[in-house]
C-alpha cells in the first residue's frame, strides 16, 4: 500500500492499527479495574519535626517564603496517605483573610515498580463566593480528570510558575467574574480553622460531583443518604451518615478519564483548555506575563 508515496506494507499496518486499539480500549479497562478513591480520606497534619524528604522540605520551605512574602498565612501541612490507591499526596496550605483566597502547592507521588515517585507539584489559589460559585487558578500542567462544573471556573496557566504572579493573575480572574458575589473563606466560617476536615470533606464533594456527571459510583452499591448529607458546603457529620469505603468508576467514566490523559488526546486538551485560560486572562486585563 502506497501512503504519501511511501510503500508501507498492509501487515504493519494492522500491527499499528491493533497497538492502537489496544491502547485506547485496554488502558480504560485497566483503571475500571483497578481505581479506588477513598470516600472519606484521611489528612494527617505534618508537623514540623516530622521526618520527610530533602527534596519536600526545600519545595515547601520555598512555598513558605513566597507565600508569606506576598501576605498569606500558613495553614498547615499535610499528608493524603489513602485519597487514590497507590498515589499519595503532600501539601502545604496558606490563607489570605484580607482577599479570602485560599491557596495550596501540592506533591504528588505515584507508586512506580515498588518505589514512590515524584509525578507533579504545582500551586493552585481558590476562592469561594457565598452562593456556592468557586474561582480556581493554578499553574499544573495536567487538565482535570473530571467533567467542568457550572459552580466551578478554574483556569490553568502553567507558564506562570511565580506564586506572586499567579496570585495576581488569580485576582484579576476574581475581579473580572465575580460580578457583585461576595467571597467568603469558609475554612473559617465553615470549618472553624480545622483544615483536614476542610480538605478531607471538599475532596469528598469532588468526587461527589464526578459522581452525578457519570464518572464516578459509590462501591457497593448507591448510597443516597451519604450523597443528601453531603450536599451543600458546610461541615458533615461522618458518625450520622452510612459513606461507602471507596468511589470507583463507571463503565463510561473509565473510558472519560483515561482517554483525556492519554497521547495525543491529553497534547490537545491541554493545549485548548492553556489557550482558553489565557485568553480569560487577557480579557480580564492581566499583563504581568513576563515569560
């Protein structure tokens, strides 16, 4: 067969084809298989005496500097020893009253051949508005497994890796959608300052969410009480509701999830979701690009 004028053979044309298949319809069999996302994870707080890499204690004190340099207050810093089944995840937590913009950098590890290795970090700043509407900026250069949600705007801009920036391109975003909103930081008001139950039960409420798009379902079977006591974004009661041990995915989800973090599919999503997130930065009047 004759391709561009290049003679391929119809034999290694089927071997591509079937690689193809296999990578596009196995890989999503094997997260259906195998992932679990734990319905109520558990967040340690680290203190600072703790023993942890050289590597997490330079990147967080890195955090600690910048942050408080531009007016934030540390909140803590925190292990996620169970959240998905061999990925554990540390992060450092910083608040801003005067703006109430919540902000956090994260580490992400993935379980590789028996070792722990470093997948990602990057810093992302949010802000809750009273009517439940959310603004999330940060700066991974990975889009979200999930589905994007009406209550929802985050933006990602991974060519901003200053934290001072960022913030700014952050408020500049807050500026340009809040229209008359008023924000509110309800690790305050919500959460009395307890932020692992903050961080414990907003992952909650994500997964929640992935799972009335379809992406996610309660093992063992639905549990509608545990998706009513949930709802809205104050705290819940764990000891009053029946939570299933872990979320796992659906059929359709599987497929939904691993298919956006994929090559090519996960080059081009990201690159439509960088261009979208920075044109919302030019149309809110954010300059302070400086790449």
């Amino acid at each position: 067969m004759d391709i561009l004028g290049i003679e391929v053979s119809t034999t290694w044309l089927w071997i591509v084809a079937g690689g193809l298949g296999f990578y596009f319809l196995a890989v999503p069999l094997l997260i259906y298989a195998t992932f679990a996302s734990s319905a109520i994870p558990v967040v340690q707080s680290i203190e600072n005496d703790m023993p942890l890499p050289d590597e997490v204690r330079s990147f967080f004190a890195r955090c600690f500097d910048e942050f408080t340099a531009i007016g934030f207050q540390h909140a803590g810093t925190f292990l996620l020893p169970n959240h998905i089944e061999n990925v554990r995840s540390i992060l450092v937590l910083f608040v801003e009253p005067q703006t109430k913009t919540l902000a956090m950098s994260p580490l992400m590890y993935g379980m590789i051949n028996g070792r722990w290795n470093l997948q990602s970090r990057y810093t992302e700043f949010c802000t809750d508005f009273e009517d439940g509407f959310c603004i999330d900026t940060g700066n991974q250069n990975v889009v979200g497994a999930f589905p994007s949600r009406p209550d929802k705007l985050v933006t990602i801009q991974p060519k901003i890796q200053d934290i001072a920036r960022l913030f700014q391109a952050h408020l500049a975003v807050v500026k340009f959608r809040s229209s008359n909103r008023r924000a509110v930081l309800r690790l305050e008001t919500d959460y009395q300052w307890d932020s692992e139950n903050y961080l414990s039960q907003g992952i909650t409420r994500e997964m929640e969410a992935a799972k009335n798009d379809g992406y996610l379902k309660h093992e063992g079977g639905d549990r509608p009480e545990f998706s009513n006591a949930i709802a809205g974004h104050g705290q819940f009661s764990i000891e009053r509701i029946g939570a299933p041990k872990n979320y796992r995915t659906t059929f359709r989800g599987a497929y939904m999830m691993t298919w956006k973090q994929l090559w090519p599919i996960k080059q081009v999503v990201l690159f439509w979701t960088c261009r979208q997130g920075r044109q919302l930065l030019q149309d809110a009047g954010f300059t302070n690009w400086r790449v």
